[in-house]
C-alpha cells in the first residue's frame, strides 16, 4: 500500500480490530457479505424441505466456511463435521453422525445403524435438518473414497447435506459420484462494493463512529489481493495494525525504506559534456538517424570510444587466380616408358560356357590344393569358415530341405526287423517297446493272517482318544447379548458343523471370509463355540456348555 493512502485514513477511535480472518460464526452471521443470492437459495431448501446433497464449490480463502457457519443458524438441527478422523472415516464418520441424530448408543450392526437414522429423520418435522461436511486440508481422491460408501446412507437422509470442496478436491471425484451431488457455481471474489459493505460492517462493531472508506484504499487492496475474501481481511487487518503502531508487513516496508541511506543518483554529471543524454524510445526513429550523422562528422575523436554505429564490413569478392604454367618437368607418363607396369585393372568379358555341350561330356576333376582362390568380398572369411564349420559337424544335411514330390523308396534286405513289431501311435512321441519283458521278481508270502491284521487295527484305533474340540469357559454376559448375525452362526452350529468358509452363511449375512471369521473368533473366545481343526479347515460347532445353558432354557436360541 502506498504512504499516501496510508497517512489519509483518519481512522475513527475502535475498541479492537474488527478485521480478523478466521471463519464467521452462526452468532456473527450478520458479518457476512457479498453471499446474499446463495444464502437465499440455501435457506429456501431448508424451508421449503427439499432433502438434497450438495457441493459448495469455491477457491481456498473464498469463505466456504463462513457460509457454512452462517447457514447453521438458519437450520433447527444442524449438524457440522469439520475434523476428519484419521482411521477408517467413512466409519468413524457415520458413527458421529449416528451420535449426533440419534444418540450414543450406537449398534454394532450398520445396517442398524443406518435404518435408526433414518427413522428418527423421517420423524422430525418443520425445517429440514443441516448436515455439512468441510475438511479443507484433505486430499480430494482421500474424499471421493470415503462419500463413495456415505452417499447411499446420505442419500435416504431427509436433510439438506452440503460438502464444502475447492475446485482441485473436486476434480478428482469420478464422474459417477459428482453426478449424485448439486454443484453450486464458484463463489466470486469481491468487487468494490462488497468490501465497502464489508468496512462498514466490521467497523460498526466495534466503534460508534462512522467512517466512510476512501476510495483509494479499497482499489488498492483489491490490487494487493484480487478480491478474494480472506486476503483482503488480512490486508485490512494489518493497515488497522500498522496505524496503532503495531509492526506489520506495511510499518516494516516503510521502515526499512526509510532506514536505507540512498545517495541521489549523479550518473548524469558524470557524464563527458559532449555525450548528450538518453532520449526517451518513444521518438521517432527517424529523428534519431537524422541527429546521429551530423553528430559523428564533427566528433570523430569521441566516436573512437563510444563508436556503436560501426559500419558493416563489405565483403570482399576474391580476384580470380590466373591459371599457374605447368611445370615442363612433369610430362605425360606415356612419353616416357617405365620398367615397371602396373597390371590393368580392367576385367575382359567372358562369354557364358554353353552348358548344353557339357552334358554329356568329359567331367575333369582338379586335384586339391590346385584349384583357383574363391572371390573373396568384405565378409568373405567369415562366411568360408561358417561353411567350413557346417560341413563338419554335419548341420548342412540336417537343415537342408526335404524334397518335395513322390519319393520312391526302396527296402534294404542287408536289415533285418523282427516279423511282428508292435506300433504304438502318439501324437507327440513314437514309444518303442521291447519283445520281451522281464519276469517279475516272485511275492514274499505274507507274514500275518490278513485278518488277524484288521483286528490289531481296530484295537489300536479303539485305544486312541477321540479328539475333542477346542472349548473355552462360557461368558454368560455375552450369550446373553447376541446379535442377529451372532444368533444366526448359532442356529447354523446347533445343526452341522460350519466354517468361515461357508458361502451360504457369507451370502446370508452378506459378508465376506474376513468379517465372517471375526464374528466366529469372538464367538469360540466366548466359549460358545467349540473349534476343531481339520487339515488347514477350522470347523466349529456348539460348545457343550452353551448347549446346556440353551437347553435349560435360560434364553431363547
């Protein structure tokens, strides 16, 4: 903020600050400014009781939370979340709601849980009820998991349910979850007006003077925060600071703008009298030219220095190089003959051999180590030693093609095959069997009678303990406080012997191998059930203490 606007306040006597930038309370909703339109469509929902689910949509320092605070005063019931539990919220949260609408005896089912919220909303009447949700420092995809489970239990709430959320939490919401909500637009930053309004209003409280804001001031501030609602309570804050002599950021620039000992600045009578000063670049470019060329005539010695308008160098076309004589002493090579020749490079055309001659005629063979070297090219040795290489470990006859065609064969009478040969077919691999198997070793004669054998069995199994289930003590308390699952699994013991494994109790509690194990866990800790073991499988069944307890009629199983 600039001095001036500082020093023509005239601020009137005031008993505090009234500018602070925390958030509205439902008490001090008369404070809030430049909201009027969308404060007169929440208070129609909460009077007319249209139940809804809503988003407040707006940038950090927008005051989404002033509006909430204010909105509350307007509900007979509201019902404001503002801290977000840090383990299982979506929990957590329906479970403060359950306290807050209905009571704190909360039910261990959310089943439960949710049809008691339900019905105590449905019993109330008059202005809807106000549920709102405002975590400002919460990622947005954190937020989109945990409404992903509330919004069907919010949904069947008769209220007006409204989430506070800034553009960036929003955009990581699926599209399916942003579809369930109303999204109000953006909340617009302040014109000058509303901060007007604003001054006005914050200044009443605290004075009984009235004082009209200058102009000035209220342009600037909109220049130093672009409008939007905290910044310019935080401006106006420390103006009203820095006027009581408190140090803020305005006292501490000033200070320190006045401590600094500038010397004024001399560059232009350091100057040489002949260089004229700077002239503005919004002259004409014409008139600059026109005044540099007389100047650079008469003062040739100060252009030495300062020379910027140096002239482009012409380049210079290189003059044509007369052909040099010859020496006489180099001659051509053919005048002169030479003792030595080198071979001619030129390679005489060869007609074609008419192969048609050479059938039927001589074969001349070549001895080894006669025959003309192989036309070597830049892999040449490579390739010969490959070749060389094939043809000793025999991968030329392994991989050369089968011929196509019939193919006449012919049997060889010096091998002799066995008259009757068994074949044995196989999609994947031909099995050659032998003629001939060897005799199998001959059976030791059995040491006991078979019999005798069975009845030593028996006697052994007989002795052995029978094995009996894992039972611990029976808590009364708890069998005495089952819920509806719990009597079910229950029923279920009485009758067989069940597992947490067991599809048809998962589908009929409708829940999975995880929750369903816990339940039969604290169950057999209660000494209720009793537990065995076979192979990886725990299989419980009734405890015979519960049993008893039951069947002496001491609660209804």
């Amino acid at each position: 903020m600039s001095n001036s606007v500082t020093n023509a306040l005239h601020l009137p006597h005031m008993r505090a600050n009234p500018f602070s930038p925390k958030p509205i309370e439902a008490n001090d909703y008369a404070l809030l400014v430049g909201r009027s339109e969308l404060m007169s469509d929440l208070r129609q929902h909460l009077r007319f009781g249209s139940p809804r689910l809503m988003v407040l949509l707006g940038d950090r320092g927008s005051g989404r939370t002033s509006i909430l605070q204010s909105l509350s005063n307007l509900s007979p019931n509201p019902y404001r979340f503002s801290y977000y539990p840090g383990e299982n919220p979506s929990k957590s949260l329906l479970h403060e709601m359950f306290c807050l609408i209905v009571g704190h005896d909360v039910p261990p089912s959310t089943n439960t849980l949710v049809e008691e919220m339900v019905a105590t909303l449905e019993g109330k009447s008059g202005d809807l009820p106000l549920i709102t949700f405002d975590f400002p420092g919460v990622a947005g995809a954190d937020l989109a998991q945990v409404f992903e489970r509330l919004t069907p239990v919010l949904n069947r709430l008769r209220a007006l349910v409204i989430v506070a959320l800034t553009p960036a939490q929003l955009g990581t919401w699926p599209d399916d979850l942003q579809y369930e909500y109303d999204i109000t637009e953006p909340l617009a930053d302040f014109d000058s007006s509303t901060i007007r309004s604003l001054i006005d209003k914050r200044i009443s409280q605290v004075s009984n003077e009235g004082w009209i804001a200058p102009q000035s001031l209220i342009e600037d501030a909109i220049a130093h925060t672009g409008g939007r609602a905290t910044p310019i309570i935080r401006h106006l804050r420390d103006l009203i600071d820095s006027q009581r002599g408190a140090s803020t950021t305005f006292s501490r620039k000033q200070q320190m703008i006045e401590s600094m000992e500038l010397e004024p600045n001399d560059a232009k009578k350091r100057m040489a009298p002949q260089v004229e000063p700077l002239e503005p670049l919004d002259d004409a470019k014409e008139d600059l030219t026109d005044e540099s060329a007389p100047e650079s005539e008469s003062q040739p010695d100060v252009e030495t220095d300062f020379n910027w308008d140096l002239p482009e160098p012409k380049l210079e076309v290189e003059e044509e190089f007369p052909e040099e004589p010859m020496d006489p002493s180099f001659e051509p090579v053919e005048d002169t003959p030479s003792e030595f020749e080198f071979p001619s490079m030129e390679i005489d055309e060869t007609d074609e051999p008419d192969m048609s001659q050479a059938l039927g005629g001589a074969i001349l063979e070549m001895e080894p180590g006669t025959e003309p070297p192989p036309p070597m090219h830049a892999f040449g040795g490579l390739a010969t030693r490959q070749r060389t290489a094939k043809v000793e470990i025999g991968l030329d006859n392994a991989l050369a093609p089968k011929a196509s065609g019939p193919l006449t064969a012919k049997p060889d009478k010096s091998m002799n095959f066995a008259p009757e040969e068994p074949q044995i077919e196989s999609d994947e691999t031909t099995y050659w069997v032998a003629e001939t198997l060897p005799e199998p070793a001959p059976q030791a004669p059995p040491v006991m009678d078979p019999m005798a054998a069975k009845s030593i069995g028996d006697n052994l199994r007989k002795s052995q303990p029978k094995p009996t289930g894992s039972t611990l003590p029976l808590d009364f308390e708890k069998v005495s406080s089952l819920n509806d699952s719990e009597i079910i699994i229950v029923e279920a013991s009485i009758a067989r012997e069940v597992s947490p494994s067991d599809s048809a109790l998962q589908a009929h509690l409708a829940v999975g191998r995880p929750r369903l194990s816990q339940i039969f866990n604290g169950l057999h800790k209660s000494g209720i059930l009793s537990v065995r073991k076979k192979g990886r499988t725990r299989l419980f069944r009734i405890s015979d203490q519960a049993k008893a307890h039951l069947a002496d009629g001491h609660m209804e199983a």
